[in-house]
C-alpha cells in the first residue's frame, strides 16, 4: 500500500483540472501535497457543491465553474495535469466524459484517476466505508439520482487499459485510521439524517432497515477509508 501525499509530491502539476470536484476534497489534497502547481481549476455539475467549493477556496490560483464534463468549456490540450476523484461511478455518460477530459489534455500530460474499489482483503471498518457507500447510493438511486455502487478493482483496472495513456501506472493505497469507530462521528450524523430524509419517501422501507443496521455497524465496528486504487498515465504525444 502507498500514501497519496509521496505519490502526488513527484509531480509538477503546472495547469490542473479536478473534473467533479464536488466540494473540492481533492483539491485540498492536491494543494497540498503536489510538489508544485500553476493554477487548480474544480469543475462541477451540480451548483451547490460549486458554491461552497468557492467559498472554500478564495485564492487566485484556484478556480471553480458549473461545467458538465460531458462538454467542457476549455481549449483542446490546456491542462497539464487532469484529475478525477471518487466520482467514476457518478458519471452517467462515463466513457462521454473522460473523452473530454483527455481532449483538454495536452499531449504527454497526466491523467490521474482516483477510486474507491470493494473487493480484495478489507478490514470490517472498510467494510463498513464499503457497506455505506452502497447504502448511500441505494438511497440517490430511488431520488432519481445516478449513483451506481463501487467498482470492483478489476473493473477500474481495465477501465484504465482502454484509455490508451502511455506508461500507466496503477497503485493501491488507504489511509490508515487510529481507532475506526471514533473516526465516524460525521457518518452517523449522515446516516441519522438520511434516515430522517426516507422517512417521506416512498418505497424506502429497505433502505431505512439497512440505515438502521447501518447506525449499530457504525458503533460497534466503525468506519475507515476504503482501499483506493490510484492510476495515472500520460497521454500519448501523437494522440
Ligand atoms: C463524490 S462527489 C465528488 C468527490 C470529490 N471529487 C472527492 O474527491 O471527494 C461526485 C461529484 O460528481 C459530480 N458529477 C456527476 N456527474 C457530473 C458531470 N457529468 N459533470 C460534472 N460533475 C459531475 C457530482 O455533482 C458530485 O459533486
């Protein structure tokens, strides 16, 4: 297993896209440990994430737009590093949208993809990240809203080999927790209020049973960070 921060403090990140930034968790991760960058510009469809993403980071150098990344609104080859964290399996035209991303990828940049996967040998408080992640996009699901559950590694490995990046380098890592179950205050608040938003829901008595199960799992095993798998590769010169 690898730690994030060794690998990204190899890189020169020069002009970076974090595509589906969401609230910009990786951006923070990107800053900080890059071993140096021009500018960081996060891109998102849904406004709300791009409002606090915003607000989050006021700096000149970092940028936020309301983009769809199905139809991204750069020049052809401006970014010298292109990133995607944790959001994969939220793309519903996934293969649409990474075709964008190396579109705006100069030639011998970096694409860099980062996500959680569910199989392999996991902790039980992995297991739990895993078990909520299902819950979680079970519940999105039955709002309408695409979120397909976790990959396999197999799944994002071959995804990778289809992307015709030059030199792919595809590495395991997680990030270790002290003590699992008081690492998950925040998620039994997340599970407590999801809980309460199915309660007007139709057709949710599945998923307030597996919210339930979910809350006792929460306090007596806890939760840490799933293994993740970590790719990146170059796009070809001639590409
Ligand atoms: C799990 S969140 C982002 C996580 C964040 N990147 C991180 O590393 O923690 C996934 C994001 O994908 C965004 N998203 C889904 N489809 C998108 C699309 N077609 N274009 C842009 N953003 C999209 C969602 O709005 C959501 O904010």
């Amino acid at each position: 297993m690898n730690d994030i921060s060794k690998l990204l403090s190899q890189i020169d990140g020069g002009i970076v896209l974090d595509a589906a930034t969401g609230k910009g968790e990786f951006i923070s991760v990107l800053k900080t440990h890059l071993k140096s960058y021009i500018q960081i510009i996060g891109v998102d469809n849904a406004e709300r994430n791009v409002d606090y993403a915003q607000k989050v980071f006021p700096e000149n150098d970092i940028e936020i737009y309301k983009m769809n990344l199905e139809d991204l609104q750069f020049e052809v080859e401006y970014f010298d590093l292109v990133c995607i964290s944790n959001s994969l399996h939220h793309l519903e035209k996934r293969d649409n949208a990474v075709l964008e991303m190396l579109r705006v990828l100069k030639p011998g940049g970096t694409i860099l993809i980062t996500e959680m996967y569910c199989d392999g040998i996991q902790t039980p408080a992995q297991q739990t990240h895993i078990k909520m992640h299902h819950w979680l996009s079970g519940v999105d699901r039955l709002l309408g809203v695409y979120h397909q559950e976790t990959y396999k590694k197999e799944e994002l490995v071959s995804f990778a080999k289809t992307l015709g990046l030059k030199e792919t380098n595809i590495v395991d890592f997680y990030t270790p927790v002290d003590n699992p179950i008081k690492n998950c205050e925040s998620l039994v608040r997340n599970c407590k209020d999801t809980l309460k938003k199915l309660e007007s829901i139709a057709n949710s008595e599945d998923l307030i049973k597996e919210g339930k199960e979910m809350l006792v799992r929460l306090s007596e095993i806890g939760c840490a960070s799933a293994s993740r798998v970590l790719i990146t590769g170059h796009k070809p010169k001639n590409k």
